[in-house]
C-alpha cells in the first residue's frame, strides 16, 4: 500500500483527504503543522508528501527544503487561490506540482496517481545510453546527475527529467502540451505555469555565460539549442 505523508492545518481539509484518498488505497500519515513532523528518520517510507504552504508554528517552504534535502520523493503544495508568487517559490525549492485551494478532490487524486506513477518509472529507469552529451554538459542517466566539467549542477528530479527528455529529442521542436504530458503523466490542459516555472529555473541552473541550451518556440514549446 501507498503512503502519503499530509501536512494541513485546516482540520476540516486534512479530515476530508484522509476519507478519501484512504477511499483510493493510501495510507495517510497527517499533521497539523511542520514541527509535530518532526525529523523526517522514516520519510523513505512514503510515496509522496501532500504540503500545505500557509502552516502554524512553521512555514511549508521550510518543510518542502528539509524534504528534499534527504528525498527525491513527490512534493505537491497546497496553496491559496491565485498566489503564483507562492507556487513558483514552491516549486522553485523543489517541490513537484500544486493545487490551489478551492481544489477539487479528484483532480487531486488525479495528480496524485501521476506523479507516483512517473515516481515508479524514474526508479526503474534503465537507460540504454548512460550519459548525453550536450555541449559542455554531461547527462548521467543513471546517476541522474548533470555535470559541467568537474562541477556538478543541482537539480531537482523534474528539472532533470525535463532536461532528459529534450536532449533525447535534439532538433526537434517540443510543444508544451508534449513536454508535459511526458513529464508529469497526464492530460496537459494549459498548465503553463508549473511547466514554465520548472523550464526557467532549468534555464538559470544551466545557464554559461552566452551559452544558451533551451530556445523558446514561440507559438510552438522548446528545443535544444546544440551549437
């Protein structure tokens, strides 16, 4: 069974996901707030972590750094209705995907399924090529590193599978609608801001000097740039 760690303050919301993604076949470990989490000594157990953003005592920034300084396990934020400045700060520090309060349960649910799903598939990745080459970078499949010489480039498991996923398809135009379909294994229904968040955040990590890596279609989505 599939655990989910849920960190929400309002009682009524954290009641509700229990009922019912424990309805769905998880097994939920909920909190109030950040601190009664504690050190996260067990967090290998769990599949992925349900964060609220606006917690007492604690904020869910702070929560989202301590998982991902010891996880790569899915993060999705819950977030107040219309604070982008929020979904982008959390998915800048890591975090995988946000829905935004008032959500609706079972596009959550939905988001839920994929981003385990697309968990699983990165675990048991086994790439036929190790490493790619692109310009000065080298892509580790297996390692699932990116290096540029001998300093390494820190970035999160979305932001290297994006990165993957354009260089398999060097010189070919990528439309956001496939890009995110790949990546986030569902439906693309104009979601261009968790795309677009990740995709400039890619764009400063691997940025050198006037070396430029990911060029903006417009009207199209994105391709490598190899020379």
């Amino acid at each position: 069974m599939e655990k989910i760690l849920l960190i929400e303050d309002d009682a009524d919301i954290r009641e509700m996901l229990i009922d019912y993604l424990s309805g769905d076949g998880y097994e939920i470990t909920a909190y109030a707030d950040g601190v009664s989490v504690g050190v996260f000594t067990d967090i290998t157990d769990y599949s992925l972590a349900l964060v609220d953003l606006m917690l007492p005592q604690s904020n869910g920034f702070e929560l989202i750094k301590k998982i991902r300084e010891i996880s790569t396990l899915p993060i999705i934020i819950i977030t107040a209705k219309n604070n982008d400045h929020d979904k982008a700060r959390g998915l800048s520090m890591g975090a995988d995907d946000y829905v935004t309060k008032p959500f609706s349960i079972v596009e959550l649910s939905a988001r839920i399924k994929a981003n385990i799903r697309r968990m699983a598939m990165y675990d048991v990745q086994t790439p036929t090529e190790n490493v790619i080459h692109l310009k000065d970078l080298q892509i580790d499949l297996s390692a699932h590193i990116v290096k540029r010489g001998t300093d390494f480039i820190d970035l999160t498991r979305t932001e290297f599978d994006i990165l993957v996923y354009l260089s398999k398809n060097r010189n070919r135009a990528l439309s956001k609608e496939s890009i995110y379909q790949k990546i986030w294994k569902e439906p693309y229904y104009g979601n261009e801001n968790v795309l677009n968040t990740h995709m400039n955040r890619l764009r400063n990590k691997l940025k050198n000097g006037d070396n430029e890596y990911i060029k903006t279609l417009w009207g199209i989505g994105y391709k490598i740039m190899e020379v």
